[in-house]
C-alpha cells in the first residue's frame, strides 16, 4: 500500500487560478478598485441606479434614456408572482431561510418556463429579466406569508429598490430609503469570479439551464464565508450589545480563531471599495434614522479588528448595519444581496452560453494507491483503508 500520492500540490481553494475570460468586472485586489465593464463602481454607485447597471451588464452599453425607461418596463411586467408559485409559498414552513425559499421557488419556476433548455440569446435575456424581476416578489411574498399576512402585489412604477421595500411593509418608500437600498444593490451587482458566480459558471457550462445556475449560485451564496456574512455582522453587533464591549469581543473571537464577518477578503488585500460607499451610506442612513449606534459599533469593530489582526472590512460589514437601520429584517440580509447578484450571475451565464467551455478542473489525489481489497466475507469488522 503506496501513502499519498503527489501529482502537484493544489492551490487552495484556487486562489488567483483563471476559469476564463469576462468583460463583465474586474477586481484590482492590491489598489481596492472594482470596476463594472471598465466604470469605476464608485462612479456607478454615485450616478447609476440598480435598473441601469443591470442594462450596463447584460448589453455591455450604458442605456438612452427611452432604452432605461423600455428597460425598466419589461422589468416591472414581470414582477407578479405566479399563483403557482404563491401556493407553493403557501405549504413551506414559516420558520424557512428566505434564502431556501428564494432558491426553491426558482427551481420550481424552471418547471413552468416551456422554453427552460433554450439558451438562445433572446430566451436567455427572458430568463434574466424574469428572475431578476421576481426576487423581490418572492422574497417578499414570503416575508408575508411567513408571518400571517396575504402578499403584497408589486407595483410595476417604482424601481427595484423602492419596490421591494413597498412590497415588505406596504409603504411606498422615502426617496432616500430607496435611494441607500439602490445603491447597495449596485454595489453588490457583479463581482469577478467570487464563488457563487463560479457555481452559475460551472453549471452553465455543461450546458444546463439558467434556472439550474441560479439555483446553484444561490445555494452557494448562502454560506456565511460568502453572503451569509451579512447576517452573521448583524448577530454578532446584537450579540455585543453595547459599543463598550467591542473590544473585548473582539478579542474574544480572535483568541478562540473564530473569524470575525464582515472582514478579510479572498482577493482583496486593500480596503474593499464597496466597503467604502456602504460606510459612507450606514453612517449617514443611521444619522438620517436618529440612531448611530450600529454604525458606531461597527466602526469600533473596524478599529478593533484592524489594531489586532491588520484585516480591511469587506462589503458585508456595513451592508448589515444599512439594512438594519431600513428595518430589513435580518434574514433577509442575504436574499437583498441575492436580489442584486441575479445581474451579474445572469451576466456571466449569458457571456458563457456565448463561448462555452466545459468547465472541469482536476483534484489531487493524496489518498493512499495500491489497497488490496478484501471480500466482505472475509470481514469481521470495518476495514480502514
Ligand atoms: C472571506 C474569507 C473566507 C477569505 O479568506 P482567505 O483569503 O481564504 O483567508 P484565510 O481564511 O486563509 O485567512 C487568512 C488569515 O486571516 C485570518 N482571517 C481572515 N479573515 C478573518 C476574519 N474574518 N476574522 C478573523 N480572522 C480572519 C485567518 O484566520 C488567517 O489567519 P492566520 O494566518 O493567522 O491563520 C475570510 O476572510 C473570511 O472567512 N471572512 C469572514 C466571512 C466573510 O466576511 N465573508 C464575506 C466575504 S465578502
């Protein structure tokens, strides 16, 4: 019996490998600058708006305004949930993860798309537009449903943004609200290769259908290592309670090794760049809403992570305190993220329709070689091989 075996060491978690090529966005880790089709993401974030930037991704052209308005129509004509998919809202527990749901309703909506295997352009911008204009219905619904209340059907007038907060409360939102909820979705739009996208990627280019990438992406954005960080933020702020006890609990993690959500980054080894806009815009949603305190507390865990363990915030550290301070509840932190990542996992699975390649990278192997097998007959016991 050989141990081990070494064809090659692997690169963990395939740090800095390249799956292939996109025009979509691109990540400079070492200066924190992320652009969106060569925009800077802080110019977008100042000047775009969510519809805008999706049109941005899928057509590669920044939008006339009768193209926007064209836009924001087909968007706003999809939005109705089908009764369907309400019923089937209507039988899942209460107590379900909205991202559960979210990634259960798209599955079941691929069931009534007669067109699911088609990945023609124009079927695969279909697709885009429904599911992207579907999200916050289902989410919503949810939300509803899940506490005892009938949906509230989306206006097909307002933006995304606005729109969903209406659909979660049943009040058209302040012009500012909206506004900060716009701007993280523009912020969370699209993200290079980060790994829910790869898993959109990986399953398109076996050329399933786009239902079936997205229900992957989402499944894999769900992790508290991705996406879910922003809900871990929000119980870990809860949980210290009090801005005086940061420190401490800081402290407290980082000697147990227990990472901290909210900070580090696989690529960057700068300060995230929508870190940057989402800290401008938590500090001065808090200000607007009277309260600071989870700004300020999240900053004192900003100072504290930094002085100890020289780690930057990532997007997920404010994001958590923005939609707290909107009274989004918390577990729908990720499904917002959700909301505005079905642009670029769209994206990307329509740039790798348009020139697919397998994708099928290798394992190395460093389990033992040569083991002789022993016949079930011949054992008294489990055989460790
Ligand atoms: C995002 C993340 C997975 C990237 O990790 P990575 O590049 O693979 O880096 P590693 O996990 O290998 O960590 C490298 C070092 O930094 C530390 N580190 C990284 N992120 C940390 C965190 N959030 N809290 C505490 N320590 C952290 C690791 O413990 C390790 O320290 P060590 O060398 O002393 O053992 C990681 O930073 C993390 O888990 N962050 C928390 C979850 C989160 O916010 N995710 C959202 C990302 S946008």
């Amino acid at each position: 019996m050989n141990s081990g075996s070494n064809n090659g060491s692997a690169d963990a978690g395939l740090r800095g490998a390249v799956v292939g090529d996109t025009r979509l966005s691109s990540i400079n880790g070492e200066e924190g600058r992320l652009i969106y089709r060569g925009i800077d993401i802080h110019d977008l974030a100042r000047e775009s708006t969510f519809e805008e930037t999706a049109y941005l991704l899928w057509h590669g052209m920044l939008p006339s305004r009768a193209s926007l308005a064209a836009f924001r129509a087909d968007l706003g004509a999809r939005r109705e949930l089908p009764a369907v998919i309400e019923d089937l809202l209507r039988t899942l527990p209460a107590t379900a993860a909205p991202m559960d749901v979210l990634r259960t309703a798209v599955s079941a909506l691929a069931l009534f798309d007669e067109k699911v295997d088609n990945r023609s352009r124009a079927a695969t911008l279909e697709k885009a537009l429904r599911l992207t204009a579907i999200f916050p219905t289902i989410l919503a619904a949810f939300h509803q449903l899940s506490n005892g209340r009938k949906p509230i059907a989306p206006k097909r007038d307002l933006d995304t943004a606005a729109n969903f907060l209406y659909m979660m409360t049943g009040k058209t939102p302040s012009e500012s609200a909206f506004r900060v909820l716009d701007m993280a979705l523009v912020l969370h739009a699209d993200h290079g290769m980060n790994a829910s996208t790869f898993s959109a990627i990986v399953t398109a280019a076996t050329l399933s259908d786009m239902y079936s990438a997205i229900t992957s992406a989402i499944g894999t954005l769900k992790g508290p290592l991705h996406g879910g960080a922003n809900e871990g933020v929000i119980h870990n702020l809860l949980e210290i309670g009090e801005l005086d006890r940061v420190p401490a609990w800081v402290d407290a993690k980082l000697a147990a090794h227990e990472k901290i959500m909210g900070f580090g980054h696989a690529v960057y080894t700068a300060y995230d760049p929508r870190a940057t806009d989402l800290k401008a815009l938590a500090g001065a949603v808090g200000a607007a809403a009277g309260s600071t305190k989870w700004f300020t507390m999240t900053e004192a865990m900003e100072r504290a992570v930094w002085e100890r363990k020289r780690l930057y915030p990532n997007v997920d550290l404010y994001s958590a305190c923005v939609y707290h301070t909107l009274g989004i509840p918390t577990a729908y932190f990720t499904p917002v993220f959700a909301m505005s990542r079905i642009a670029g996992w769209c994206a990307h699975v329509m740039e790798q329709y348009e020139d697919n390649k397998l994708i099928r990278p290798r394992a190395n192997y460093v389990g033992n070689r040569g083991v002789a097998y022993m016949p079930i007959d011949q054992r008294d016991t489990d055989i460790a091989v």
